[in-house]
C-alpha cells in the first residue's frame, strides 16, 4: 500500500501526521517540507523579535529528529510542484534533484503567506514580512539585535550593528500581526508609525473595541495614520520613507502587515476546487474536491458556526484540530474537523483584546440576520476588591431569533479568556437570553456577581425585545 502523503510541515500538516501514526503504527506516512522549520508556533514570532521569546527554537513544538522517533518520514527541503489526482502522485524537488512519489491519500496543508500592498519600495532593504521563522530572525538580525546568522542572498549577515541605527520604523496595517509589532518594536526604544486604510485598526473586532486600543497605543508612544493610504516606500537601496498624500515620514525600515493568502496555487493546478473566499473547499472531514486529497489548515476553508457557510480564518487551533481529525480519518475513524466562529485574542500593549462570531453589523446583514447591538462598560471584579479594571464588551444579536451572533472585548484583565464563554454559546446556537442565564463563576478577586459576559447579554436581551 502506499503511503498517507502530506505537503507541508507545519500545523496542521504534522498533527495529522503524528495522529494518523499514532493510531496506524504500521501505515507508512510521508511528509514533504519545502522549509527547513516544522511545527513551530508562528503566533509566537512578535514575542520573539520583542526579546519576551529568547530564542527562537523555543518556538518549535517537535523538533524534526523527534518527528522521525516517531516513524514520520519528514523530508525539510522538498517542494511539492505538482499533483497528478488521476495517477494518484505528487512530483517533489528535492536536493537531489526530482522525483515522483505516489500516495494512497494526500493532505494539502501549504498554508498561507504574507500579502504585500500593490505598493512600489517593497523590495528595498528594511521592508519586511512577518509570516515564518526565518522572517523573524532577518528583522532582529536588522535591528542589530541577538539574532541567528541571516543570509541577506548575498553570502552575507543582513544587519545593522547598533540598533539605535534603526530609530523610526512603518508598521504598514493595523491587523493582529501589525498591533502587534508595533508593541515589539516599541520595546527597544524605536518610534513607530502605524499606517492604516481604513477609519480603524483591527476591523475583525469592530469599531468600539478598536477605539480603545487606538488610544491606548498612542498613550504608549505609537503614531497613528488613519485612514491613510501608503502609496509608495521610498529609498534608494534601503527604505528611507513611507510615502503618503499627506506626505513622507522618514523612517528606517519597514513591517508589512497586510494580512495573509492561502498557498492554493498547488490544489488549484491540479484541479482541486477552491471555495467562495480563494482557500480550498473542503467539506465537514476536509475532504476536496478530488478523491483520495484532504487538506487544512491555512490553505482550506472551515464552516462558520453562525452563518453556517464558508469561511476562511487562518488561526493556530483550527489548523491543529483540523489536522488531527484528518489524521484520524485516514487511519480509519472518520472524524469532523469542526467548524469556526473566527475566536481571537492579541495583545496591545497593556490591553487584552478578543472577538468571537460577527461583530460587523454589516456583515451580518450580508449573511441574512437582522442584527441588533449593544455595547456596555463594566469592571473585571467586584467593585470593591482591590484591581478592578473595566471591560468594554460590544454584543450583537438577531432581532428576528435572539440567537447571538458575536462579540468583542477589550481591557486591561480578564478577557482573553471570557470570549471562550461567548465562542461556546456561539457554538451551541445560544440566544442573548440563553447566554444571560447561564451559571457562570463568581468569586470577588475575579468577578463581580453578575459577569461582564453575563451582564452584555442581559442588555443585548432587553434590546432585542423591545
């Protein structure tokens, strides 16, 4: 019999392989990694060029060498260029050169890559992406900090030797990885300048959670452009500005976060059908198209638990759960990757940010609800135990079923941790009522009576009734 092949090496890729090897101790399972880097928590990367991540292996989950302990055939190095779903094969580059290998079924997990804005300048020295590993340590290596030795392409160790060389650098967009790194680079003493599009940063969590976190970032330093659009990155061979109708800010090097792509290009060659958002369609067992091809992770769409179509979220634990029951299934226990409400948390600064569901009125109405929302303010503990902080949460709900839809959070403690009750009533199908009712902890050091979650439910409830 051949074997289980998997084309990536990352989450979703090595959880299914480590779960179908788990469970088909006997069943051979090869996966091709075009990278030299598996398994490794990219969530973690601006913690990392932060200094809060020491070094940069200690973000690797499993190692390669522990891989193969477990009987995985994990070959670093070799791309997968082609797949023949006919003859049941995939066609490899390899270092020594190429090669046809063939499979009984084949898991797609290419996962994503960095966008980069249709801007000119990206290619200048000290205009970055932040979506691997190797990544990570180039923009250290530039900020001339403690960093592995990065080949520039050249031979050579990119980097400057101090690094109050880099006093002033773009943060193009203001989504997670953005927000994010703008914190990072803060941390060593560099201005930062944070361009966004659009009237807000973080658009997934909605105007009113956005807010605060803009003004907590300026309290911290960071400089806000708004509703500005970079029309060009300046520079002869290194970027020496961001440029703006508004004009030129002078910086010293540049972060692109303008969001990511699935790597689909693979899959669709071959044939395989991709779905309404440009990631693989797959169906409840992440299944394609194609018989005998599974894919997950960052490349494949998942069903949102709300709208109960498509859609595409490319977070950490839907590419490990997704990667695991498809491990599962192909070692013969059919098992439902599960679906998404598009849960997130980050961290700005001091503020603890979250969203769960639809939050956008907007798209809400696009998906077919009559949405409602609210936005209450309330404290983190009792009122009167020592370290209450306010809560900011926005809810929305359907006026025609009271079924929420979503919400937001934002504060200083306690909520990256309270979105997992609303992603749990989003999950069940709860109504604002329903939510309003439920039996939540209750000590004073951690909550006042009425929980902040409990508490936006009961006026999302009274709102939707009138």
């Amino acid at each position: 019999m051949d074997p289980i092949v998997i084309v990536g090496g990352d989450a979703a890729g090595m959880s299914a392989a480590s779960k179908f090897k788990r469970e088909a101790p006997d069943r051979d399972v090869v996966v091709f990694e075009r990278g030299e880097w598996v398994s490794y928590g990219a969530c973690g990367l601006p913690y990392y060029v932060k200094g809060d991540v020491e070094e940069l292996d200690d973000l690797v989950s499993l190692s390669a060498a522990e891989f193969e302990e477990r009987g995985i055939d994990l070959r670093t190095g070799h791309e997968v260029v082609a797949i023949d779903t006919d003859e049941r094969t995939v066609r490899v580059v390899g270092p020594d050169g190429e090669f046809t290998q063939s499979y009984e079924d084949l898991l797609v997990a290419t996962g994503a890559r960095a966008l980069e804005p249709p801007v000119a300048g990206t290619d200048l020295d000290g205009v970055f992406t932040l979506h691997d590993m190797d990544a990570a340590a180039r923009i250290r290596a530039y900020l001339g900090l403690d960093a592995p030795p990065v080949d520039d392409g050249a031979g050579e160790s990119a980097g400057f030797d101090d690094v109050s060389e880099v006093d002033a650098v773009a943060v193009v967009g203001g989504g997670y990885v953005g927000v994010e790194m703008a914190e990072a680079f803060a941390e060593h003493g560099i201005t930062v300048h944070l361009f966004e599009m659009l009237p807000h940063t973080l658009r997934p969590f909605g105007a009113e959670a956005a807010a605060v976190v803009e003004e907590h970032l300026e309290d911290e330093g960071v400089r806000l452009h708004l509703n500005t659009a970079v029309e060009e990155l300046a520079g002869t061979e290194s970027v020496t500005a961001v440029v703006t109708e508004d004009g030129e800010v002078p910086v010293d090097a540049a972060l692109l976060g303008a969001g990511v792509a699935p790597n689909a290009e693979l899959a669709e060659r071959a044939g395989i059908e991709l779905g309404p958002t440009g990631a693989v369609a797959t169906d409840e067992f992440g299944r394609t198209s194609a018989d005998h091809v599974y894919a997950a992770g960052d490349v494949a769409e998942a069903r949102n638990v709300v709208t109960d179509e498509p859609d595409y979220v490319p977070l950490a634990l839907t590419a490990n759960r997704a990667g695991r029951a498809i491990g599962a299934t192909l070692a013969g226990e059919p098992t439902r990757t599960g679906g998404i409400a598009g849960t997130a948390a980050l961290k700005a600064f001091d503020l603890e940010v979250a969203r769960t569901g639809l939050v956008d009125e907007d798209a809400a109405r696009e998906a077919g609800f009559d949405p409602v929302s609210v936005t209450v303010t309330t404290g983190s503990r009792a009122h009167y135990y020592p370290g209450s902080r306010e809560i900011q949460i926005t809810a929305v709900g359907d006026a025609e079923s009271g079924r929420l839809l979503g919400a937001s959070m934002v504060g200083r403690e306690g909520v990256a941790k309270r979105i997992d009750t609303v992603a749990t009533a989003l999950h069940a199908g709860f109504t604002a009522e329903d939510v309003s009712m439920l039996d939540l902890s209750y000590a004073p050091p951690f909550s006042p009576v009425w929980d902040p979650v409990l508490t936006a439910a009961k006026v999302l409830d009274g709102k939707l009734a009138d």
